[in-house]
C-alpha cells in the first residue's frame, strides 16, 4: 500500500455532508462514513467506536474489519489501543502498533493482519465520547496532514452525533445523571467563603451546525469579523469600573487581551477555515489543538496561559454564532452557583456579579486566573471537583464550601441544617470581628502587639481596612513577577510598590525583595532542573547572581519611596556576608538618587528575612548591621526540621509548638531582644491563634499573617493577659515537656482565651 497523502480534508468534507443529506438509516450511514474516511486516508481500515451508556467503547461501524464484530465487540476504557485513547483523550500515532504493550486483539474482528494503528479521541464537550481509527497492513508512518484530517473528520462526526443523527439516543453518551441522591464531592477550596445555592451550568459550548463552508470566502470574511469584534469587546471588559476597583487582575487581563491580537492564534484559525471548515467549526478546530497541547503542560502558569486561549476560543464561537455570552441576570437565580469544566477570568466577568454566589469547577489551582479574580471578588469557589458536571443537573439544590473545600449537591436536610448552623456561627464570628476592626490589638493586660497582613497583589491592599491590622508584615514582591507573562518593567514595578505605599498611608509596609525559584519560578527565567529547589538557586542567592534584576527592584522600590518611609528586607540570607553585599547594593543605588538628585526616603530600614538555622548561630554579629528582623517560619522550620513544606505526606508531623521549635524561636526573642532590634514573625504560623497565643508567650509582638486570621487573631488577643502567658511558656520550655500543645489548649481554655 502506498504511503498514501490525504486528498485533503476539503474532499473528505465535502463527501462527508453528501453523506449525511442524503436519506439513508443510521447504519448505512455509517458505514458510507467509514468507507470515505478510509479512501481519503488510503487506509485498509477505519473504524468508528462510540462510548455507551455503561462507560464501555461499542464498535459501531468498521471498513476493513470483520463487519460481523460491528455491534459485538466491547472495549472498556483503557483497554487496548482504543480504550487507550478513549482515557487519555489523546490521540495515537503508531506503525508497529502489535508491538505496543496495550495492543489487545479481539479475534472477532481479524484485525491481526494489520500493522499500523492511527487513532483519535471523538470529543465533545472536552469528554471523550469515541474513538475514530484507520489501520494499514504495512508498518506506515501517517504523516501530520493525515493525522489532521482525521481529527478534523471527528470533530465533524462529535457534532453529528450530538445531533442524533448518528446513533440511537438510549446507546450513546456517557455519565448517567443520578437525580435522586445527594453527593458530598471533594476538591480544593479556591476562594475562602460558604454558600448555598442552586447550580447554574456554565455552559461555554456553542453547538455549531454547519462544519463544512460552503462559500470559504464568505467564511473568511466572518471570522475577521468575529475577530475584530472580539477583541473589541475584551477592551471593553477592561474599561469596565468593577475591574477599575479591583485593581490586580487587570494584569491578568491585560495578558489576556494581548492573546486576543496574537497573530499566531490568527493565522491558525485562518488556515482552519482555508482548509474548508466554517468560521466557526475553524475556531474549535484551533481550540480543539490547544486543549490538546494544554494536557501535554504541566507547568500550571503556562496551562493558565491556555486556559486563557481555551477561554478567547469559546468568546469567538460566541461572536461567531451571535449567541449572547451567558445567561442574562434576569435568567440567573438569586444564588447561582456556576458549576463548569474550566473557566477563565473573563468569562466569570461575564456573569451579573449581584446574582453569582458560588463557582465549581472540574479543574482549577489557586494560582489559576479565574481563583484570582474569584478571590478578589469574594466569591466562594471550589476547584479540582472531578466529574462533577457528569453528577448534576441545572436547577439542583447545592452547597459550596471554599473552606474546607467541599461540594455538596442536592444536600440531605441534615447537611443543610449542619451548614446553615455553619453558616450562622460564621455568620456571628465575622460580626464579633467587625466590632474588633477598629479595637486596638491590645491585650487583656494592656500589651499592645502589633498585627499586620501579609499581601503581595493591589488586590490584597483592600484588607488593610477590611481587617483593620496595623500594616502589611510581609509584601511578597514576587507576586507580580509571577502573574506577569515577562519581567516587570521598571515603572511597573515602581507604581505597584507607590500604590502600596499611597494605600497604606501612616501604616508600615515591609517590602521583601524577589523570592524567586523553588515552588516560586518564572517560566521566563531560565532556572535549570535541580533536585531540591528549596535549598537550591533561590531568592537573595539567585538575585546576587542576577544583580541586574534585584537592582532594577532596588531602584523601583526607592523610587516609590522617595521622601517617605521605606522598608526592605532579604529573604533567606543565610550567612553575614550575603546581608552585607545587599545592603551594599542598596547604598549604591542611594548614591545613584543622591548624583540625580531625586530625593531619598525619609527613613530607610534595611532588615533582613530569618528562614535558614545557620543565621541564627550569628545573631550575635549580625544584629547590629539589620534595622530589624522578620522570622519567616515556614522556610525556617521546614530547614530545621528538615522537612518538605510542600509534601503533603509530612504535612503536621513535625508539631511547631514541640520544644525544639519554641527554643529556637524563644532564642531569637531573647537575642533581638538584647540587641534592641525590632522582631517580627510573618510565616503561617503568626495566623493560627494557639500558635500566635504561644509566640506573644516567647516574646514576639510583632506577627503578620494572612487577611483572614486578623480576626481570630484579634479575639484571642484582646482575652489574653500577655504576663501569663509569659510566665507559662518560660515553664514549658525550661521543662522541656513532650505536650506543649495539649498544655497550651488547656492553659487558653482556663483562661477563657478562644483559641
Ligand atoms: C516564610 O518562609 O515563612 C515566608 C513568610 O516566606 P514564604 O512563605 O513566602 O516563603
Ligand atoms: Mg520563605
């Protein structure tokens, strides 16, 4: 058999709408579809598998194989080649395929005879519901056209399907919806918050029903249309005041209208439509290839990247086909909870923001775009819920917990009652914290400790009223570095830094330098593979190799704090030296301000960031060069205890509150103590009550914490009398006792300390 090129996907497509208008029964139909695929491709065979009602692949039409097996030849998924494609959802291109470990044969079909095996996953909806295959007696290679049309050819047999006009409705699809029972699914809380409601399916799909053009002209001339008209309205979305308000996730955005002008994004979905599609079958052709490529990334900031096109795609099928973009607010429920596959930002700007209480998704991080603008927005949402559009329906009963991450859908009247208690109690907890917002942190015995958030975006700026703390403890400067498809350019960073600064007025900021590499690299940043980034090229140690990049921050941060108060530590400074030559650093740019003659801030404290044990064995020396110190708990007690912060099987096997810990800590306590040098704590730690409760005990009266732990923070300091406790954690220590947290409950509990 030759090593046959496609007559193209325009003559396949064409054949194929002949096909379907002429007046045939189902099966016929088929097998002519079959049979034009298997011409086109000069393949022996092609066989058509479709995904039943019972999770098993049904043979449905077959040229070549045995047509006795049509029908009675069964594959679960993940069986074989076929039921491999059917799971991964990824398409396979094999000239030995009997020599591949998951070739299965099925004698009934005689397909033993043949060599090479190209196969596609039939997708609708991002689900696969079949598999299209073409097989050849010779050990061929197809070639990247051929395995185009193919995929092209499916896409075309997804949506006829979807018609009806292909199979029997009781046989085909996937996912029994079971109305009946109540399910308790689990995923990942995104955005904090709980809510009930009732589900709304996002529904991104747009069914197309013409794929073939038939004036390719006409075509053309309507994606152009559709493309400028969409990158009209993107522009649009960023006027909009909300995001004026929110601030942040315009970067996200902004990013997101640069996708939309991309000219390779263009020119693909212009080949598409020269290929013979429609306007719009062009456009889920091109989203169809970058989903295929988004399940190839793993790197989550470039998946969000795709995320964003996969989201562009669905906008352009919108303005393709003139449907509206989603439900209108007069359509939504007064609590819709949105429940989808994926989703981008921009599409959850789309819902009326007074009627959308809840997101669930199938996928989704807390770093994925649609979680930040989530977050900023307030609404509670639940990502990494597996399969749950296969579980409900639009118009069920469902609750949405972004707390503990958990979704329950049409709830049992027992978990309703148990939320709604929830509910309430949350409800007056928040109440008892907005009557501490404008308190003084003081404590019961008049201590005054200062308690400050840690942010790192603008949108964290509005917590500085919200919660009432006294700062912002931490700002992780690296946020914006992250969330940026390229460096920060000087003026960028320089209005950020100013931003903050303006918010937070009379209020301190401690802005910590880039903390990059380990859980925390730039996809622009060419890092290198290391075995354990934690302790590997990082933060203040990458940034003395990359001068450039710390002293254009250096210069960005003084420029925003020219004539004001200034604060700048290092992380994870791990001897003398490596502080010496940062501070150095920043000399030199004030000697650069002072030869422009741009004023310099009004005070300027150098710190330094304490996470690595061996800086704590020279306090002695090293205190009196810093203007102060901020303990950075996690990294500190992940290198102490020798433990991954990031592995969730270590995650509470080593207990902060064990003597070990304390003594460590309570030894910084004392040295800053004796040295006069201001401490401060800004790691997880400062935000649980019991464990600020025991630090407050060793000394610190400085902590920085996450927005949300300013309140149960604040409660559990204005109850506590700060001599007591003292005089408890100095016993403790000195004891060197085994249960220090049981103690430490006991004591707040005696106490009437919340904790
Ligand atoms: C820390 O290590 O405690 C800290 C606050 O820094 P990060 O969590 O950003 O590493
Ligand atoms: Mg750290």
């Amino acid at each position: 058999m030759p090593q046959g090129s496609p007559l193209g996907p325009r003559v396949l497509l064409r054949r194929l709408r002949e096909i379907m208008a002429e007046p045939q029964d189902t099966q016929t139909r088929l097998n002519l579809v079959v049979s034009a695929i298997a011409a086109n491709l000069v393949a022996e065979v092609c066989s058509l598998y479709l995904l039943r009602g019972d999770n098993r692949l049904e043979l449905y039409a077959t040229e070549g194989l045995n047509s006795d097996a049509v029908h009675q030849t069964f594959l679960q998924i993940g069986e074989g080649l076929i039921g491999t494609v059917a799971q991964t959802a990824k398409h396979i291109n094999l000239s030995d395929a009997q020599a591949h470990p998951k070739f299965a044969y099925r004698p009934e079909t005689g397909e033993e005879i043949y060599k090479s095996m190209m196969g596609v996953p039939i997708m609708r909806g991002g689900r696969v519901i079949g598999v299209l295959a073409v097989q050849n007696r010779t050990m061929r290679n197809y070639v990247d056209e051929e395995l185009e049309t193919l995929e092209t050819v499916a896409m075309v047999l997804a949506e006829v399907a979807a018609s009806g006009t292909l199979v029997d409705v009781e046989t085909g699809g996937a996912g029994q919806i079971d109305p009946l029972h109540s399910h308790r699914l689990h995923g990942t809380g995104l955005a904090e918050g709980i809510v009930m409601g009732q589900v709304v399916l996002h529904e991104p799909r747009v069914d197309i029903t013409q794929i073939i053009a038939v004036n390719p002209a006409a075509e053309r001339q309507k994606l152009d249309e559709a493309l400028q008209s969409l990158r009209q309205s993107v522009d649009r979305m960023l006027r909009t005041s909300e995001l004026d308000r929110a601030g942040e996730h315009r970067e996200v955005l902004q990013a997101y209208q640069m996708f939309a002008q991309d000219k390779g994004w263009t020119a693909r979905l212009h080949e598409a439509v020269d290929s013979g599609l429609t306007a719009a079958a062009a456009a889920e052709r091109v989203q169809m290839e970058n989903r295929a490529r988004m399940q190839k990334v793993t790197q989550p900031y470039l998946r969000e990247r795709l995320q964003d096109l996969d989201d562009l795609a669905n906008r352009l099928l919108r303005h393709l086909t003139g449907k509206t973009k989603v439900p209108s607010a007069e359509d939504l429920p007064d609590d819709a909870i949105v429940v989808a596959h994926t989703m981008g930002p921009a599409e959850l700007l789309d819902y009326d923001r007074s009627k959308l209480a809840g997101i669930v998704l199938e996928e989704g991080s807390r770093t994925s775009h649609v979680a930040i603008v989530a977050r900023a927005l307030e609404i509670p949402m639940v990502g990494g819920v597996s399969d749950i559009l296969d579980w409900v329906q639009g118009g069920d009963a469902i609750i949405v917990d972004g707390e503990l991450g958990a979704v329950y859908l049409r709830p049992a009247e027992d978990v309703r009652a148990a939320y709604a208690e929830r509910m309430d109690v949350q409800a007056k907890r928040q109440a008892q914290y907005e009557a501490l917002r404008l308190q003084p942190s003081v404590s019961r015995d008049g201590v005054a400790i200062n308690l400050e958030i840690n942010a790192g975006l603008i949108v964290d700026l509005p917590h500085l009223d919200d919660t009432g703390a006294n700062g912002i403890g931490l700002f992780r400067t690296e946020l914006q570095f992250l969330i940026s498809a390229v460096f920060p350019r000087f003026e960028e960073q320089r209005r950020l830094y100013a931003t903050v600064l303006d918010t937070a007025g009379e209020r301190r900021v401690l802005f910590r330098t880039l903390d990059i590499g380990a859980d925390k690299a730039l996809p622009y940043l060419e890092h290198g593979r290391e075995e354990n980034p934690a302790m590997g090229w990082r933060a203040t140690r990458l940034a003395m190799e990359r001068p450039g990049l710390l002293r254009y921050q250096l210069r960005a941060l003084l420029a925003a704090g020219s004539g004001r108060q200034l604060n700048i530590m290092f992380p994870m400074i791990c001897d003398i030296a490596e502080f010496v030559q940062a501070r150095e650093m920043v000399e030199q740019e004030l000697a650069r301000l002072d030869r422009r003659g741009i004023e310099r801030p009004a005070t300027l404290r150098i710190g330094t960031m304490l996470e690595v044990p061996a800086l704590v064995w020279q306090l002695d020396r090293l205190l009196p060069l810093v203007d102060f110190v901020s303990v950075g708990s996690n990294d500190l007690l992940q290198f102490f205890f020798a433990y991954d912060r990031g592995n969730p099987k270590l995650a509470g096997r080593y207990d902060s509150l064990s003597a070990g810990g304390l003594r460590l800590l309570s030894h910084i306590a004392h040295e800053c103590d004796a040295h006069q040098v201001p401490l401060s704590l800004c790691g997880e730690l400062a935000g649980r009550p019991l464990e600020a409760m025991a630090l407050i005990g060793l000394g610190f009266r400085s902590l920085s914490m996450s927005p949300i732990s300013i309140g149960p923070v604040k409660l559990m300091l204005v109850n506590l009398d700060v001599a007591a406790v003292g005089e408890f954690m100095g016993e403790l220590i000195r004891t060197n006792r085994e249960d220090i947290r049981a103690q430490l409950i006991s004591f707040a509990t005696s106490q009437q300390v919340p904790v």
